[in-house]
C-alpha cells in the first residue's frame, strides 16, 4: 500500500504523481540508495523546495515517503515494524538537505530512538544535483559521549558498500553484547532513572529506595540515573536530548526496562514510549507489580488487581486514534465504539465487580472482628516502614514462621498470632503490610478494607530500621500515612530495631529522642523490655485509664 506522510498540502497533482512514483523504484540491497533515486529525490526536492525522505527495507523496496518543510522532515509512527531485542528496526531513512549541511542532531536522534539501520542525508549542489551522501549508523560498543558512527562523505555514484552486510554485522555484535549482559533469562535489566528539583541527597536516597524495590521485584539494576533541572519538561520529563542518550545507553547495555522515580501521567508515557520501544514503568507501576507478586490470599489479590485498573484507567491512551476500528455490529448506530473505549468500559466493569467482591470479604472481616470481640482479647498491631522488621519481630515474639526476607515489600497479607503475656494476659498481635514514603493511592484505596483492622487495635507497635541513616524520613512517612488514615488517636509505641548494628551511645540517644524501646528482632533475649512495656500499656487501655498515663507508658501523644 502506498504511503505518502508529511505535509503535502499545496503540492501539484505532478508532484504527487512523482513523489508516488517513487514507490515503483527498487534500490540494490548493498546499496544505500541509487544512483538514480538519489537523483529523483533531489529533482523533487528541488522543485518543491522542500526536504522529501524515503524509508527503504532490507529487500530494497521503498515502503514510506516523507514531505517536509525546508528544514527538516519528520518520520512517521513505525510501531509496526517491531523491533526483536538486540535488533535494528529494518530500515534505513535517505532524505535530501536542501543546503550542504551534513547530518544534523535530529538526524542522530531519529537513528538513536527508533534504531534505524542506517540515517543518510543526500546535499544538493548550486545547480540541484547530488552532491554528496552523508551516512551514519548506530555503533553498538561505542562510548556514550558518540554512539554511532559517521562514514566518510559518499559520492552519489558509489553508495554501494555492503549495506545489508554492513547492518547485520551490527544485529550480529548487538546480538553478542546482549548475550553476554544478560545474565538470568528471566530477569529484566533495567535502567533507573531520576528527573528531579528535589535537593541531591533526597533525590539521591528515593533513587536507592527505588533500586531495593527493583531488587524485590528480581529485577537486575544496570546503571541509575539522576538528572536534576530547575524545572520539568511537562512533556519528556527530561530533554528530548538526554532521552536519546538513555536509549542508546539502554541498547547497548542490553537493558529491557526503564523505570522512573518520578510518576508518569498519560501523555508523559504516551510522549516518552512513542520515542522508544523499550518498555517504560514508573516507581507506582513498580511497587504495584511487587504486590502482585506478593499476594497470596484472594483478598490481597483483589486488591491489588483494583488498585492495578485504577491506576491503568486514565492512563489507557492508543497511538493510533485516527481510524476508529468499527465494532458497532449489524443494526449498530455509527461506527460504534473504539478499541480504546471498549478497553476502557472492560475496566470499568472489572473494577465495580472487584468492589462487589471486596465489600462482601469486608463483610467477612467484620464478622470475624466481632467474635474476636465477644472473646475480649487485646489486638496489637504491628505497622512500620517497609522491611523494618516487622514480620521478623511477629516469627520472634509468637515462635511462628510467617515470611520474612531482607527485601521490600516481602510481606503483604497480614497475619494474626496469639501471644500470651508473664502476667498471663493472652492477645492477639498482627502484622500488616509496610508502608513507604509516597505510597500509591490507588493501593491505599485499595488496601482501606485491610487497613481499617488497624482501627480496633489497643496498641500499635511501629517498628523502626534504626540501622537506616533514612530512619528519621521513614518515620515521618509512616506518621503521616497514620494521620491520613485517622489511626494516630491510637496509642503508638516506637520500637527501634536493629539495635546490634548501633553504637550504644548514638542508640541510647535516640531511645531517649523517640521515647522508644530498642531490640534486635532476631534476639529473642532483647524482647523482654519491650515486652514488659506492651503489656503495661495494654493493661492501663483495658482498665481506661487517662490518656496521661497511657502517654507516659507509650510516648503517645494525645491530641
């Protein structure tokens, strides 16, 4: 099918005729071009003063023709030509300069985003003929600094120079360098990238949260990125520029993913995927694919689900939305619904059937909180920043073996134990899910139904890494999500762990700060202060004493 992009708009039916002529032609495979198609294309390019390009594939056939402006042309969306990893796209651009001016930056930047095969400009003489033949290609190995390759000028008499040889040399060394950079099959390599205006050491300790998130999500970190700019492109996010460079980074690093710190709105995704073809997620995106392979039970799986099509929703774009696909059906009115707006209604009837499910497992929840009740037993809940510890103090205090790892998010269904105290008093204690600094609203909408247990708590226990030199940011994170949920009228007793990876003086110092009780969770020895003060506290809540006092006991701080 011919195919002619650009602006075409105010050409004579001569010079269409001619610029769709160019269809007919066939190049040598070994050839950048010919002789003569080079001389068509300046002939055209000439007369209509304007830039003209063609895509050429490997068998030699034209398959897309470009009208530009005198400037410059613009190739059109080829998401059609699928690339295969370690692959160039299959195509090589040849377009006409109106000047002498070799290879431009946007000449580079087509090359580098969309992995041409070759980019060539042909120069016009003061006369309008061929002058020369600029080409360049992409160079697998080569620095950062200058990735690709700039060929000598090329007379236009002598554009054969092993083309097709040429460019499956390079597939064959990008083949290689994948091959050997690889490592696990299984496993996404990713590039983590930062765009900030936040200070350095802020960007710089969310850019190592995000590597231990991709660490969770078994996801091989090649290299992370910080850019910091006095304001964001609303667009690219970063300059159009630096998105070159990361993507010839990303092929030459064998890398599969490029994962973003910073939340990425629709046209966001829309603008940076349209310049490359390696898949782009965000640090939301991220946390929600480590809790969807976290969930266990059918309460968490709903749930992530739900907060997964709610963050899809406004995000669902299509880049081609110029014909709408007819689905209206024999006796339909118009042309029916697009392909985007079906996707759209399936999400929406998807998410009201997940909300059905999960007010009906919220029924279930409240009858079990009702019996619990009718027994009278104290609940105490354990809550901190993610991997803090959380789970490992439940296994240490109650002598189970719920999962714990030294990775975020390792626990995500809560789990519930009895624990009996020397005073013979028995309660219930539990473990919920870690929170971490900006967490998704999409999962705190999600996770209300499990985050409402903590409102029949009688004590919750915040577990602190105070190992972590971000302790202080973390326990900020986690009191603010407690505000946002109206939980912090609820006694809090701040537990440092870890507190064999401190110095005793810098510890006793914080346990004063803090008002807290320092452990080690995996020393069931050092539990006994922490124990003898949780059963304190528990106790004064049953007999309702004053706030006073249960403050004095907790470090609660009453509003």
């Amino acid at each position: 099918m011919k195919r002619l992009y650009g602006n075409a708009a105010g050409l004579k039916a001569s010079q269409l005729h001619r610029l769709e002529n160019l269809y007919r032609r066939r190049t040598p495979r070994e050839n950048v071009a010919s002789f003569e198609l080079t001389k068509a294309l300046t002939d055209i390019s000439m007369e209509i003063r304007r830039q003209v390009g063609i895509l050429i594939d490997r068998q030699g056939r034209i398959v897309i023709v470009i009208v530009g402006d005198p400037q410059k042309i613009v190739i059109p969306d080829l998401s059609e030509y699928r690339l295969a990893p370690g692959r160039l796209r299959g195509l090589r651009c040849v377009h006409t300069h109106l000047d002498r001016e070799a290879l431009t930056r946007d000449d580079f930047t087509d090359l580098a985003l969309l992995r041409l095969d070759l980019m060539a400009a042909i120069t016009l003489t003061d006369a309008g003929t061929p002058h020369q033949v600029h080409v360049a290609h992409i160079l697998p190995s080569g620095p950062a600094e200058a990735p690709y390759r700039i060929m000598a000028p090329l007379a236009p008499e002598q554009l054969d120079i092993g083309c097709l040889d040429l460019i499956l040399a390079l597939e064959d060394e990008l083949a290689n360098l994948r091959s050997t950079r690889h490592g696990a099959a299984d496993k996404e390599r990713a590039l983590l990238i930062s765009v900030t205006t936040a200070p350095p050491r802020a960007a710089l300790a969310s850019l190592a949260e995000l590597r231990e998130l991709a660490r969770s999500s078994s996801i091989v970190v090649i290299d992370t990125i910080l850019q910091q700019r006095k304001t964001i492109d609303t667009r690219f996010l970063m300059g159009r520029g630096k998105l070159q460079e990361l993507t010839l980074m990303a092929m030459q690093k064998a890398v599969s993913l490029i994962v973003f710190d910073q939340e990425l709105n629709a046209s966001q995704i829309r603008s940076i995927t349209d310049q490359t073809d390696i898949k782009v997620i965000d640090r939301t995106q991220l946390i929600l694919d480590i809790f969807a392979q976290r969930a266990q039970t059918r309460e968490g799986k709903l749930q992530v689900e739900l907060a997964q099509l709610r963050y899809l929703m406004p995000r669902l774009v299509t880049k081609n939305t110029a014909m709408s696909r007819l689905t209206g059906g024999i006796g339909g009115r118009g042309p029916g619904e697009t392909k985007l707006e079906i996707n759209r209604r399936r999400i929406r009837d998807r998410i009201h059937r997940l909300e059905r499910s999960l007010t009906k497992v919220k029924g279930q929840r409240r009858q079990q909180k009702s019996k619990r009740n009718k027994k009278g037993l104290p609940v105490i809940s354990i809550i901190g920043y993610t991997n803090a510890g959380k789970s490992t103090l439940l296994n240490t205090l109650t002598q189970s073996r719920v999962r714990a790892e030294n990775r975020l998010f390792a626990t995500l269904d809560p789990a519930s134990r009895r624990l009996r105290f020397p005073q013979d008093m028995e309660v219930i204690i539990t473990d919920t899910v870690g929170f971490i600094k900006d967490l998704p609203k999409e999962l705190m909408v999600a996770f209300r139904a499990t985050l409402e247990e903590l409102e029949g708590a009688d004590l919750l226990l915040h577990v602190i890494d105070v190992s972590n030199p971000r302790f202080a940011e973390q326990i900020r994170s986690v009191e603010a999500i407690l505000e946002d949920l109206d939980l912090n009228r609820i006694p809090t007793l701040r537990v440092l762990n870890k507190m064999d990876c401190m110095d005793d003086d810098a510890l006793a110092v914080q346990v004063e700060r803090l008002d807290a009780v320092a452990i080690s969770a995996l020393d069931r020895q050092s539990l006994a202060p922490l124990v003898d003060r949780m059963a304190r506290i528990v106790a004064l809540v049953r007999r309702c004493e004053p706030l006073s006092e249960i403050a004095s006991e907790s470090g609660f701080m009453p509003e």
